[in-house]
C-alpha cells in the first residue's frame, strides 16, 4: 500500500479521510504501533491536508482503539478466521464496521459503499465482493433499524395492467 494518496478532484475529503485511515489501519495490522505516530507518519504526506483531517483522526484511533469489539461484530459474516484475511480487506471492515457503529450520520449504504470504493482501489481483484458480502451481513446487526427500513419499498409498487380478455368469435360450420 502506497504511503502517499492519489489526489483526484472527484474525491470528497472525507473519501480522502478514509483512503488515509485505511492506510494507517493497514500499518497497524503489519507492524503495530499507535495511533498517535501511525496518525503522525500519514500527516507527512503532501496531500494530507485535503482530507477531513478531524474525520481520519476519529476513524484511525477508533478503529485502532475499538479493533477487538470490532472484529466481534465482523467474524459472524466470515467465511474463515479473520487472521486469514488479507490486511486490506480485515482494514477496510474493520474501519467500515467502525463507521456503521459509531457513525451514525452516515447511512449504512453510504458505509458499504465507500468500502466497496477502498477494496477496489486498494484491495486484491475480487476482494470488494468479499468485503460487500460481509459488510451486508454486518451492517443488519449493527444498524438493525436502518437496514430494515430501507429494505422496505420507498414507492408505492406499480399497479399491474389488467390482462386483455380476447373474444373469439364461434366458427361457422359448413352444412
């Protein structure tokens, strides 16, 4: 994983915010550390400061500080032991999980999406799917109200059109 953050105009700084918490959890899970010098070392890089700075601070030493609790609420939806994880699939749902838990201002789909957005830039080919796949799982636990509610149809359904009746008229018979 890169040290220094493509700046792209698209990205939102709380995208940016993300990109640079990933990259911190992702140092965590190899080497250790804390937050405080992983949130140090990251401030170095030259576009930092087009991140939510306050956003990546909260993200990076909630996750780090809340793994544990975290990892709890992800190992259900698993398919293996999360030590088997590759560290950028166990870091973005280790800070997803964090947002769905502690984030909520934020709607779940904008959760699992941006997720889905951090596994495809930075994670292996198929490794979104996986982490979509558990994030859905997850996020029914850790916000069972909003995830219920937004299942539901917003719309009313569409009226179904009545099925044309066709009348035939009865052969004539030759006498």
């Amino acid at each position: 994983m890169s040290a220094s953050t493509p700046v792209s105009p698209k990205r939102s700084a709380r995208h940016r915010a993300r990109e640079y918490a990933l990259q911190g959890l992702y140092q965590w899970l190899l080497s250790g550390g804390d937050a405080r010098s992983i949130h140090a070392h990251i401030a170095d890089d030259k576009n930092f400061d087009r991140c939510d700075t306050a956003y990546f601070a909260t993200l990076l030493r909630g996750s780090i500080e809340a793994a544990a609790e975290l990892e709890v609420l992800i190992t259900p939806a698993l398919d293996r032991p999360i030590a088997q994880l590759s560290p950028v699939e166990r870091a973005i749902l280790l800070l997803a999980t964090f947002e769905l838990r502690d984030s909520l201002d934020i709607p779940y789909r904008v959760v699992l999406n941006e997720a889905v957005e951090l596994a495809k830039s930075f994670g292996g080919t198929d490794g979104h799917k996986y982490v979509n796949g558990v994030l859905d799982k997850v996020a029914p636990r850790v916000r069972p109200d909003e995830s219920v509610a937004s299942a539901a149809p917003s719309a009313p359904a569409a009226v179904a059109k009545p099925i044309p009746v066709i009348v035939r008229k009865p052969r004539r018979t030759v006498e």
